[in-house]
C-alpha cells in the first residue's frame, strides 16, 4: 500500500465528515472525532490498510487494520506527520 493512499483515505474522511456533520467551531461537537474513529476503522479494515507493517513491525491479523485506522480517523494533518515522521527516521 502506498503512502498516498493513506493519505487520500485520510484526506477523503476528513472532507466528508465535514460536510457531512459540519465543521463549526461555535458549536461543540465531540461526538464527531468518534464517528471518524469508526469510519476510519472501517476504511482501513475494507481497503486492508496497515501501517505497522510499512514501518517495519510485524503483522498483527486485525490490530494492525485497528491502530491503521484509527490514524486515518484522526485526520490527514496527523497522518501526514506521522508519516513524515517515520519517514526521517529511515
């Protein structure tokens, strides 16, 4: 799995969830980031993404799709340091 792919995914929930549910900064909703939690389990468990294993762990049969997606759910911005992140370290 490419890099931009998760990237696009992230990107991709992060959009439409806030089209779907809004994005406004007057009204609280904290509801939403375990929305995106979920959805971004569910794209990363439907599209097989796993991220431990591109950083060189091993892979765990559904805990890597997990923690994969919950880095989706938190947003393209996180992903992307993440990313870069371990990327500099290489």
């Amino acid at each position: 799995m490419e890099i931009a792919t998760i990237v696009f995914l992230a990107v991709f929930l992060e959009g439409t969830l806030n089209y779907l549910l809004g994005n406004s900064t007057e009204t609280p909703r904290p509801y939403i980031k375990y929305v995106a939690l979920v959805a971004g389990i569910g794209l990363a468990i439907g599209y097989k993404v796993d991220i431990p294993t591109m950083v060189g762990l091993p892979f765990v049969p559904w805990l890597n799709y997990v923690l994969s997606g919950i880095a989706i759910g938190r947003g393209s911005n996180y992903l992307n340091d993440l990313v870069t992140g371990f990327q500099k370290k290489k």
